[in-house]
C-alpha cells in the first residue's frame, strides 16, 4: 500500500494524531511517484522548499533533557549553548547514540589544505608533497597548484618538518637541515696557548759524591781517612718559564637536531 499526502497532511495528522501503516508515505504537493526503498519519502514540485527538523533546547550531550530519555538514532536540531565541558552543546544538528547527543560536523577540504597520513599515494584529491613537477598533475589539480605559486614544481616535504612563515619566507620554500657543526668561534672565549710566569725561583736539593775527610784518632798520632756525604743546594738564580699548549681535540663530528618522531607522509589537497 502506498499513501501520497498532500496539502491535507496536517489536518490528517491532527484527526489520526498516531498513524499505523507497513506502507511507504510520500509527503508531497506533486503526483509523481513514490520512492518504494524509503519509509518517507518528502518531496516538493516547485523544487524550493525544505524539511524543518525538529527544534529543541539541549542541555548537555550526556543529558537527554528536553527528550525523557536518550534514543539512539534520534535527530534534533538544538537552539541553545548550554552545559559545561566536556559535555556542551551549542546550536546545530545533533544525533543520539543511545547515550549521548552527539553534534553533526562536516569539514570539506580546501584547496591548499595540507594534511600528514599514513596512506602512501594519492587519493580523493590529496597528493603527496613530493616534489614532483605540476605538468604530471590533472588539468584541474595543476590549475589548482599553480593559482598557490606551485607552477613548476609540489613542494617536497620529504625528512622536513612544517614551519609556519615568518613574513619574508615563501610558503612552500625547504629551508633549514638536520645537523650543525660547532666551531671555535662558537665556544667561550678561552685562551688556549700561553706561558707560566717567571715568579717560580726555587731550589734543586741533590747528594753529592762522597768527599775524604781528615781526623786524628784520640791517642793516636796515626791520621785516619773518614768518608761522608755532603748535601749541596744549586742557586736560586735559575728563573725559568714553562710552555705550556693545548689540543684542540675533537673530530668536528655534527650535532644531530633530529629529534625523537613518528613517520608520515604530507598530502596538499587541490581536487579531482
């Protein structure tokens, strides 16, 4: 059974207030037929009228309220900015999961747009930032790159972090590297060659050879050789200086600047 109701839907709607029917209903101010896969199928001839949603004031995404209770699969189009994080509501178009409202939000990609992923080609209207040249483009795509400065060649966001512009810089522009390498210059101003003072007098203690002394035994007329050792200090006149020199060492081995990352690759949307 097929009903197509037309002007009069209201008045039937408030007579028959609930509406029993395994029928498909076409709510309609046209004839024309009714769409046998839908359960209402809402139509207008003149091509300039809308389905109005039901408006409600929400309170909060975990609360029902105004409905009695959450049920899933249910549309509203909330009027009110209420609640507090994060269960908040502001107005839009809201769907219940059976435990929740959950608002609706669409975000179309715009030309330009860049996104990282994990997928490794192209696909709906993402390329890889590759540095490929723009003539293997699509006419459309390429005209799309070229109206962003891209004429000759996509940006290659290949081992390259993202920067946003300071000014001057050209979007799209490689700049910066993945290492530097210190030089003297860049260390603190140390002197690393020089002398000692000339304040160091000081003396050298050494032991001598044996020296033959003469002596007289007591009672004895008879002389007697004795040996002894003799400690003998140098002058202090020996001011010296000390040269003294340093390594500068090292290898000038790079710095790495890499830090801890996950892999992705960089997509630029510009269209099919």
């Amino acid at each position: 059974m097929r009903k197509i109701l037309g002007g009069n839907i209201l008045l039937i709607l408030l007579l028959y207030p609930t509406l029993n029917t395994n029928a498909q209903v076409k709510i309609s101010n046209s004839s024309g037929a009714v769409n046998m896969e839908s359960v209402l199928h809402l139509e207008s001839a003149a091509g300039n009228k809308g389905f109005l949603l039901t408006r409600i004031a929400l309170q909060a995404a975990n609360n029902a309220a105004p409905l009695a209770s959450h049920t899933a699969g249910m549309i509203v189009f909330n009027t009110a900015t209420a609640g507090t994080s994060p269960n908040n509501v502001t107005p839009g178009l809201y769907y219940n999961d059976g435990t929740r409202w959950i608002k609706m939000t669409t975000k179309t990609p715009q030309t330009g747009d860049i996104k990282n992923g994990f997928q490794s080609a192209d696909h709906n209207g993402w390329y890889l930032l590759n540095g490929r040249a723009v003539s293997t483009l699509a006419v459309n795509p390429r005209a799309r790159a070229a109206a962003l400065g891209f004429s000759t060649n996509l940006p290659d966001a290949s081992d390259r972090y993202l920067k946003n512009t300071n000014g001057p810089d050209s979007p799209g522009t490689a700049a910066g590297g993945n290492s530097f390498t210190l030089s003297q210059a860049n260390l603190p101003n140390f002197t690393f060659s020089g002398t000692t003072n000339t304040t160091g007098n000081h003396t050298h203690t050494y032991t001598d050879n044996p020296t033959t002394v003469a002596a007289v035994a007591s009672g004895n007329n008879n002389p007697v050789s004795n040996t002894a050792s003799v400690d003998t200090n140098t002058e202090n006149s020996g001011s010296h200086t000390h040269t003294l020199s340093f390594s500068l060492g090292g290898s000038s081995q790079a710095v790495n600047l890499v830090p801890n990352n996950i892999i992705t690759n960089v997509f630029i949307y510009l269209g099919s």
